[in-house]
C-alpha cells in the first residue's frame, strides 16, 4: 500500500513541478509590464481589426486599384515579364 502512495505522491510532485514551470515560463514571456489578463483583453480588438482590413483589401474599390510604374521605375519591387 505504501508504495502505491509513494507513486501517487511522486506524480503529484511531478504535476506540480510541471505547473511551476509552465507558470514561469509565461512570466518570462510576458516579461515585466505586461499580464496575461491584460494581453488577452487586447485579442479581440486585433481580430476586428484584421477583419476589417480583409474586408477593404477586397471591396471593390481596392481590386480596381493598379499600380503604375513610376519613372524612375520600381526600387524595391521587381516587374513581372
């Protein structure tokens, strides 16, 4: 019997070890200003946003755009042939 209990003991000590690193590693990712309540707060807004942005890539207005070279040509882009 008691070496059943040992074995449960040593699972929960290892579960709880395995939480204190989890706990911390999300400190150390976070680093020192920021709290995991306050970043979860800012997802919302970062999915609407990306959302909208879709939404005006593709309204009919943005597909009609087209890009002119410029004359002294593209820098930093490369035509297609």
């Amino acid at each position: 019997m008691s070496q059943v209990q040992n074995q449960g003991d040593s699972q929960v000590v290892a579960r709880r070890q395995a939480a204190s690193r989890v706990q911390q590693d999300i400190r150390l990712s976070l680093g020192q200003t920021q709290s995991l309540p306050h970043m979860l707060m800012t997802a919302p807004l970062a999915v609407n946003l990306l959302g909208n942005i879709k939404l005006l890539a593709f309204s009919d207005h943005a597909l009609r755009i087209r890009l002119q070279e410029p004359r002294g040509g593209f820098q930093y882009l490369q035509k297609a042939t």
